[in-house]
C-alpha cells in the first residue's frame, strides 16, 4: 500500500469512527489476498468520500447505515452503528433510521437493523430506554396514526 495524505487521512477517519481494531489492526493484517480491498477502503472510502463537504459525518453514518440496511449487510450493519455512534449519532436517531426503513426496506430488514442496534448499544452499556415511548399509553388515534389524539 502506498502511504500518502489520502491514505493516512482515511486511517485517521477509521480511527476515529471504529478505533485501532478497525483501522490500524485492519491495514496491518493485511495478506496478498486482501490488500487491494483494504487500501481502497482507507483510500477512497475514508480518505476520499468521507471527507467531502456537503454531509457532516453523523449524517454520512446515518446514510451509510440506511444503506447497509437495505442491501441486508448484517456484520456491516453492527460495525457501521458502532462508528456512527462516535460520529455522534444519538441512539434515538439511530433508532428513527431503522423504523424509518421499514417503510422503505421491509419488515426483514429493519429488524435486522434493529436487532443488531440493541446489540450494540447494550454492548457499550447504552440504555434502551429512549424516549419512554414504549411506555406511553395507545389510543384508537395514536395506535392507528403515531399521532397523538387531538
């Protein structure tokens, strides 16, 4: 691999999001057989489109994890959730993408998302407490339009 500006900034973006295990541990693992893919990744993934103006990271995390939602990237799922909650994803909002795409992905895939979200966050010790949502009484109203009654 070559070391250069694009690369070592990358690896400072795979720092940052997923910690050594997922970015110095990551590259100097490498064999012949997954060298190309691990300096593309760096590179142009972290180093190159990460970087651009026009998204914050926690809105590129969000996006990214929508994605890897709806293609049914089960591993990728749990390591993009981990990286977006350093990017300062909140678990609330974390939340909201994985109900928002069950409109759009489907039952199957939003309870992967979901349940690999639960996993993760019970992992770093992060409550699944919240909005006290799931405590609130249901009316004809709300049960039908996730509204509340007027």
């Amino acid at each position: 691999m070559i070391r250069d500006e694009l690369y070592d900034t990358g690896l400072a973006q795979r720092r940052a999001m997923f910690g050594p295990a997922g970015a110095e541990d990551q590259v100097e693992h490498t064999t012949d057989l997954d060298d190309k893919l691990q300096d593309f990744v760096t590179r142009y993934c972290f180093g190159d489109i990460w970087q651009r103006e026009g998204l914050s990271v926690a809105d590129r995390s969000k996006i990214t994890l929508a994605m890897l939602i709806a293609t049914g990237k089960p591993h990728e799922i749990r390591v993009h959730t981990r990286g977006a909650l350093e990017n300062g994803v909140s678990p609330l909002e974390l939340r909201e993408v994985v109900v928002h795409s069950l409109l759009y992905c489907g039952i199957p895939a939003a309870v992967e998302g979901m349940r690999a979200l639960g996993e993760i966050l019970q992992e770093k010790g992060l409550s699944l407490d919240l909005d006290g949502e799931a405590d609130r009484p249901t009316t004809k109203a709300t049960a039908s339009t996730g509204k509340g009654a007027k």
